[in-house]
C-alpha cells in the first residue's frame, strides 16, 4: 500500500479506538493455529514427571528412589536433598501483610520439594527424568514413599482451634494473619446507633482454576554462557523472570523467559511454581533441554485453586436506609502454602470493592487468614474484587426484605451521584467519574422490570418458581504498573509493538493495534505484537487486575508521541523544512500551510533504504518507552439475572441476562462483549455448580471433571445482553477502566439474588453458593 492511498484510507477503514474489529488473533484462539509450549520441542530433550503426595498430611519417614533410578531410560531423579545443595531460594508471598497488632504476618517457607513433611494432596516430593515421557511416569510409579500420617485439617475455623494439626512449627495456630481494616470505634458506634443491622453468614466457595491448556515449561541451559532459557504460559514474563531468577539464586539476565500462546490463565499462571526450579535444575545437570507437560488429573491438585472465603457480613442502616456502616468478618482460607498473592483476595481487595456504587461512611474488614491441608489459594479471576461486591449485594437485597423497602430503591437512595465525584470512599479510593443511578435505571429497562409480574405468573402456572437479581458492582483495578511501550519499524515494512502485559486468551493484538492506528495512523494490517519475550523488555508489569489496556494503552500512545517527535524532526530534513514548521496527522507529516508532504510509513521505508542524515536528525523512528503507572480506576456496571426454578428438581435455569456496563473508553466493542461473556459464565459457574470439596482426611473428591461441574452451552441463558454507557476516566491517557473480571464481579450477586428472590416466597432469605439442584432442593424440602 503506497503512502497516497494510506492516507485516503486512514479514515475511512475506522481501525481505530472504539471500533469493532474483528479479532486478528481468532486463527490462533479459534482455529487452533496457536502454538502453545506444549507445541514446542528441542534437539534432544528429555522428559519430566512429577511424584506427589497422595497424603495430605504426613512426615516423610522414606523417600526410596534408587529403584527408579534403575529404571530403562531414566536419567535423574531428583528430590529436595539434591536442590538443597544448589542453594535456591523459597516460593514466597509477595505482598507484606500485618497483624491487627502491627506484627508482620507469618511466612512459612516452601521449597520446590517436599522434605520434611507432605502438607497436601499433590504437593510434589520426587521430579524423574527420563529419555521419554512414558519411562518418566513409569520410573515415578517405582519411587517408595512411605508418609507417617498426621491428622488433616481443611477449614479454617477448625485449622485455628487449639489442638489442631499444625502445618509448621514457625506458624503457631496455622495463623498467617489476623488482618483489621477500618476504624473499629467508629464502626461500633455505628452499629449500636442504628435503627437496623442485617446479617448474614456467607460462604465464598472454593473453585478450581480449569484453563484450557494445562501448565507446561521447556527448560533449556547454555553452559557457555551460563544462561537459561525457558519456555512458560505466564501473565507477563517480565516479572515472572525476575521472581524466578530470585528463586534460582541468579541475576533476571541469566534466565530467558519465553511464553507463546497461553490457553486459559484466569490468575493462576502468573506465578513461579515449583515444577520451573525443578526443570531448571535438571537441564543444567544434565546437559539437555527437559520438558514437563502437566496432566489434567495432577492439575486438579497442582494448580492453584481459588476463592475460599466464610464471612459474617453486616450493614447498619439508619431510620430512612441510609447506609451507615458495613462490617466483614470471617475467614480466609490459604491452603498449605503462602502463594505468590497470599491473603491478598480476602483482605485488603475486600474492603476496597465491597464499598461499589454506595456512600457507606464506613467499612471495617476482619479476616483470619490460615493454613489447611488443602491446595494453595491463588488469585482467580477478579481476587478479591467479585467477592466484596457479592457480600455487599446480598446484604442490601437481605436489608430490603427485612425492611420492606423495595431492593430498586434501596440501592438509589444509597448510590453516589454523578454530581458528587469526585468521591473518596473510606477506604482511600476516589471515584472520579460514573454514572451509577443511570446505569441501574437502563439496566432495569433493558430487562423489562415492570413486566416481571406477568413472567412470573406464568411460571406459577406451570408450577415453577421464577425470581431476578440485581448485580450492582464497582471494582477496583490493580493499579498499572510501570508497563513497556516499544514500537519498531521493520524492514519488512510492518511496525512491532513491544510491552510487557501478555494476553493468554483474551486477545490484545488487535485492540494495541488500534490504539497504535489512531495514533500513528499504521494500518492494523502491518502491526505485529511481541509480548512474551524477556529479553526484547525493559519494563512490563504483566497481565493482571484488569489493567493491560490502562498500562500498554497509555504506553503506546506515549511511545506514539515519541515517534512523532523524531518524525518531524527527519521529515523537516526531506521536505527541507524545520521541525517547528511540521504537522502531524491521519499517518502524515506536512509542512504547515504548504500540499507537501510525506507518510509515517515512507518515512520509515526511506530509512530502511538505508539514506545520509545530519548528526542532530535522529537516524530510526524506533522508540523503546516505559509508561509510569497510573491510579486505579473503577469499571463498574449493572446486571440483571432472571431465573426459573423447578422446584421438583431444584434445578436453576436462567432464562434472561442483561449487562449495562461503565468501561470508560472502549478500544474494541467486541473483544469487550467476549470478556464479559467470559467472566460472566465463570460467575454462573460458581454460583449454580462448581464447588471444590475435600473429605475428613484432606482428599479431593472432586477432583476431575466426573466430579467437579463446569458450565456448559445449555446452562446459559437464551438472553445475554450488553450495553455499554462510559464514563471516561482521567487518570489514564487513553480514559479506560478496565473490563476483564466485571463479568464475575457482576454475575454473582445477581445470579444468587435472583435465585433467592425465586424462593422468597417459601420464607427463604439466603442460600450459600453453589446453589446446586440438590441444595435448592433441600432448602425447598426443609420449609
């Protein structure tokens, strides 16, 4: 495409911000053209398997691999005795939390192997190394280990009672932390003055993180350069290389982190977990890359798993319902290990999101967060963010009830006003833009409100239990960190953007894309993207808390700016013109008042021809630029959820779901419906079927898809809306919020409000998630 014709169509292709582009990446998302890590193989590599633990609880009284060291093909077998002579450091927590008392919170260590004691089903003992992938997992079938059983505990209220099993020495009563947020006096004080409190006990249910594509690592080492190089889904390999790097006792240069197409992540890959260290170790013993390839059964209890949260939650209200105060107390469940978020979820992303759309004055959060024979909890889609927003939803539909207020206006007379942003909740945040009234009030219209009545009679007519639901939610996103914005013209003629953030599913080429084409005015066509490799980073602050758009956003429009600064300056050089006299726009420079002129993309051929420049031109259009971080900003939104029960079965069907949501600026309409989509169904997922659930000696019992539901098509609704109203926000050059974890933050309250809104009428005020057709049955039978 010549320069001409690049600008004639630069408008007229609407490539740009807020445009529905179709996604460049559905060859690799949705045919299956993608390469994952499982998809690559080097020269010579071996293969890993990984013995785990069957006990959930136990000293290890004998590790016996001698046998399987014997065995045909195999090269190593590995166990914590041989890493403890390397030295490596400990999987650790990342964030600092404190006690009420100001103590710092505990930190129990964890190497990459089981030495001491076994603490979970699938905690890793013994990695082997064999010629293939079959001879490694036979040669783990002869590892001896006998474990002395200790009792196992998988509940928090029963980890901290006294004479419990403990996990470790160094943490008296499986305490982490007893985290307080809030001023207590105040809160009291509240309460006591009310003219009504509700409470209610809930139950945040334990999920597993199912991603499409197992986890998986390449490992490869370099003994003349003493490097590595490994090939890892991840969130961001960045930050990912330097934790590692941390781990392994190296400086981040020493590691090369690689990671392709990722299926699935949802939080769980963004952590070094122990099978990397083990990879690591082995390639550079052995002289040969190793690849280890997780198996969907060791999934189950490898991976992290998420949520896992009971809390007693309260909201004082005053004579007319005014919110006076809310209060959180309960339990975080950690699993038996601190993973790289720790309490993060159920503490401090708590007491920020339960707050929404509402002028509560104030909020105090009270969590125990405790060890237990379980897998270790990590960050799953939204951490913290839909948890507040669902215990703040199904307090306000409870205090509704109680009160005889209708839910609708309950929320309005509570909500902030577009007229009082800023706003500065108790929690420190500061709401600077949004519509909250308005949204709920199109949200309501969209899902036909006043017509419920005549649905639900004519479910009663045939003997079904019909009931709506109002998800109001606000979140919090991460705040982005400092995020790479490179763009490099190619030789080729195509334009690289280089950042740190790493999409695993969702899709970021396209949208980066258009930002770069509003900006520069490149065709999307000639974008490429590079985001999964360390060593072309100087920065990236990964993928994560609903900030990629935020942070590469506003560091490819910064890095854009940069690119037409040393234009100008080389197209005044070829239009024999000053800098000062040129103009930028759709794609090209132009000497002011003048018809001449020259394309960003000739420009850059010109110099790829190779020319003759003055020393104080620059002599490359290339901009490697690193975005400061910005606040956090708040998406927020309404939706809508109405549900059929058959109260014979107690099976839920949804039949209707509306979403009227707040993203700020919106780069691409459909990548966003997807996203909310997506989050959505997890959200129904956890609402209506999936529970993690673990026997008396600490044993999964659903540990496999025979027993752990997952949504499918037919558990949707026939109606799945989305509108969007934005209210830009000003704290990020682009003017978005974020989107990908609303779905969830959205989904759970206004799926459970409406189921219990469908059982009101047998006196029922609350039923704990899931809500699954024999829970609902029983709840229906025992009225």
């Amino acid at each position: 495409m010549n320069d001409s014709v690049e600008a004639e169509n630069f408008a007229a292709l609407q490539f740009g911000v807020g445009q529905p582009v179709s996604r460049m990446e559905d060859p690799i998302l949705v045919r299956g053209e993608g390469r994952y890590t499982d998809d690559i193989s080097l020269d010579g590599q071996a293969y890993a398997a990984f013995l785990r633990s069957p006990y959930a609880h136990g000293v290890i009284a004998e590790l016996s691999v001698e046998d399987a060291r014997a065995m045909p093909g195999v090269l190593a077998v590995y166990t914590a005795a041989e890493l403890a002579s390397m030295n490596y450091g400990l999987l650790k927590c990342l964030f600092e939390f404190h006690n009420r008392d100001g103590s710092p919170m505990a930190r129990p260590l964890r190497h990459a192997l089981a030495s001491d004691k076994v603490r979970f089903v699938g905690d890793p003992v013994a990695v082997v190394i064999a010629e293939s992938v079959e001879q490694a997992r036979d040669a783990v079938e002869a590892i001896v280990l006998e474990v002395e059983s200790l009792p196992a505990v998988t509940r928090v209220p029963d980890a901290i009672q006294p004479g419990a099993p403990q996990l470790y020495d160094e943490v008296q009563g499986n305490r982490v932390v007893d985290f307080h947020f809030g001023e207590a006096e105040k809160v009291a004080e509240a309460f006591a003055g009310a003219a009504h409190v509700t409470r209610l006990e809930i139950l945040n249910n334990r999920v597993v993180i199912n991603a499409m594509e197992p986890r998986a690592a390449l490992a490869a080492y370099d003994a003349a350069t003493g490097r590595f190089t490994l090939h890892a889904p991840s969130q961001g390999v960045f930050g990912k290389r330097n934790n590692l790097a941390n781990v392994m006792g190296l400086e981040p240069e020493q590691i090369h982190l690689l990671t392709g197409n990722v299926g699935g992540s949802f939080g769980m890959k963004g952590a070094v977990f122990p099978e990397y260290v083990c990879l690591l170790h082995a390639t550079r013993e052995l002289g040969r890359p190793v690849k280890w390839t997780d198996q969907r059964s060791d999934s189950f209890v490898s991976d992290h798993q998420g949520r896992d949260m009971e809390v007693v939650a309260e909201l004082a209200l005053d004579g007319e319902g005014r919110f006076l105060a809310t209060r959180f107390t309960g339990y975080g469940n950690m699993g038996a290990y601190l993973t790289q978020v720790g309490p993060m979820m159920t503490t401090l992303n708590v007491a920020k999101n339960s707050i929404g759309m509402y002028r509560t004055p104030l909020v105090e959060v009270n969590t125990i967060c405790a060890l237990t024979n379980t897998v270790p909890i990590g960050a799953y889609r939204g951490a913290g963010r839909p948890e507040g927003n669902y215990y703040m939803e199904r307090l306000i539909d409870t205090a509704a009830a109680e009160l005889g207020i209708d839910r609708v206006e309950l929320r309005r007379r509570n909500m902030v006003t577009p007229d009082q942003m800023p706003w500065t909740t108790p929690a420190g945040t500061a709401y600077d833009s949004g519509d909250f009234p308005g949204l709920l009030a199109r949200a309501l219209e969209a899902a036909d409100w006043e017509g419920f009545e005549a649905r639900r009679e004519a479910s009663r007519a045939r003997g079904r239990l019909r009931g709506r639901g109002i998800g109001c939610y606000l979140e919090v996103t991460a705040p982005p960190s400092n995020e790479m914005g490179g763009i490099h013209f190619e030789p080729d003629g195509t334009v690289t953007i280089v950042t740190g953030t790493l999409d695993y599913g969702q899709g970021h080429w396209t949208p980066f894309a258009q930002v770069l084409h509003s900006k520069l005015g490149i065709p999307i066509d000639r974008v490429r993207l590079v985001q999964g490799d360390s060593d072309r980073l100087i920065a990236g602050g990964g993928t994560g808390g609903s900030k990629s758009i935020m942070a590469s956003g506003a560091a490819i429009m910064e890095a854009g700016d940069l690119v037409i600064e040393k234009g100008k300056q080389l197209a005044g050089h070829f239009l024999e013109a000053g800098a000062f006299d040129i103009t930028f726009e759709d794609g090209r420079f132009t000497v002011a008042g003048t018809n001449r002129g020259i394309g960003l993309m000739d420009l850059a051929g010109r110099l790829a021809e190779g020319t003759d420049l003055p020393p104080d031109v620059p002599d490359t259009l290339d901009v490697d630029h690193v975005f400061k971080q910005a606040p956090s900003a708040y998406p927020n939104g309404c939706h809508i959820a109405e549900v059929e029960i058959d109260p014979e079965t107690g099976v839920v069907r949804i039949e209707s779901y509306r979403m009227v949501n707040d993203f700020g600026t919106i780069v691409n309409p459909l990548l966003v419906e997807g996203q909310l989509h997506g989050g959505v169904v997890q959200g129904i997922g956890q609402a209506l079927m999936e529970h993690t659930v673990y026997d008396a000696d600490g044993q999964l019992t659903t540990g496999s898809y025979m027993d752990y539901q997952l949504p499918r098509a037919d558990d949707l609704p026939a109606v799945f809306t989305f509108e969007s109203r934005p209210q830009p926000t000003a704290t990020n050059p682009l003017g978005a919020k974020g989107c990908g974890e609303a779905g969830c933050a959205g989904s759970l309250p206004a799926v459970m409000n409406a189921v219990v809104d469908a059982l009101s009428d047998l006196g029922v005020r609350h039923i704990d998630m899931p809500a699954t057709p024999r829970a609902i049955w029983e709840t229906i039978a025992a009225k």
